[in-house]
C-alpha cells in the first residue's frame, strides 16, 4: 500500500464542477483544497468544455495528483442534459489522461454508500459526515465542492484498486490490459 498519494476527486457538471483534494499519508487524510468551478455565466457548451479542461489541467499541474477519481454520470430524466454531463466528465477524464495520471470512476451510489453508509444520503449528509472525518472548518458555498472531496475520499476508502473499478492510464494501458478488443 502506497503511504504517501494526492488524490483528486472531481464531480463533473456543466453549471457547476466540485472538485477537492486530499493527501494521504502515513494512514491520515489530509484536506489540500476543494472548490467549485462556476460555469453558468459562460455562453456556450463549448465554452465551458474549455473552462472545465483548463481548470482540470492548473488543478492537475498545482496539485500534481498521482491519482484522479471522477463521479459517473447518472441517467436522468433528459437525455440531453445527460450527454452535456458525460461531455464535461469526459473533458476532466482527458485533462488527467493527457497528462498520465490514472483515472477512476464511481457510480453517485458508490460514492454516498462509501462516505455515509447510506448510497441514498443527500448532498447535505454527505456533506456533513466529510465534516466530521476532515475537521473542515467552513463549508463551502457550493455543495458541489464537497461532492468533489467525497469522490477523493471514495476513492481513498477503496483501497485504491480494489474496488473492482477499471482505470487506465491512456490508451496503452488499455490495449495492453484489453489485447482481445485490438485490431492489430
């Protein structure tokens, strides 16, 4: 088990992206950041497909994550607001992947059942346990943020690799763990 690990915890949105931080260490979580990236005033789905991988990619290049966890869309209601959420998951995916740096996602379910013990909690439940377990201070003004954190923390709680989630590294590491899905 690695002792010293910065994890990014992302949840992707295309009004309002959560992200949050965390430095494992000698078996203490520590809290680095969190936050939120408002989206809303920019004018275009394109335009905040850029602000999305720009702030990925500061957040990657200041923090310097060995690990990037990522919340997975949720089928919903619309279809269209669905594919402008994997859009703007996939854009942070491709900011982390650019750089090297592995990828792993949980389900919103995984994510609440991991910090609350209940995969149904709110975001306020979720929100308040993260308080407890990080001593946080201040809550932020977006709950977005501390959806970011419980991604990291999720993460953090799966030992990693065991959780029976797939990451990869870029595509080299998926042909190489895949050699049946290649053409060669």
């Amino acid at each position: 088990m690695i002792k010293d690990k910065i994890i990014l915890g992302i949840d992707p949105g295309t009004t309002i992206m959560g992200y949050g931080i965390i430095h494992l260490k000698n078996n203490k979580t520590e809290l680095l950041a969190m936050g939120s990236i408002e989206l809303n005033k920019l004018e275009t789905h394109f335009l905040k497909l850029q602000k999305i991988f720009e702030r990925t990619s500061y957040l990657i290049n200041e923090y310097k994550p060995d690990e990037v966890a990522i919340e997975a869309p949720f089928l919903g209601k619309n279809a269209q607001s669905m594919l402008k959420l994997g859009r703007a998951q996939g854009i942070s995916i491709a900011a982390a992947l650019s750089q090297n740096i592995p990828v792993f996602e949980y389900s919103p379910r995984k994510i609440k059942q991991s910090i609350t013990g209940s995969g149904t909690a709110s975001k306020e439940q979720v929100a308040a346990m993260l308080v407890s377990l990080l001593k946080i201070k201040n809550l932020p003004k977006h709950l977005d943020a501390t959806d970011g954190l419980a991604v990291a923390m999720c993460h953090s709680f799966q030992n990693n690799t065991t959780s029976g989630e797939k990451s990869y590294t870029g595509w080299k590491a998926f042909i190489a763990q895949n050699p049946k899905r290649s053409k060669s």
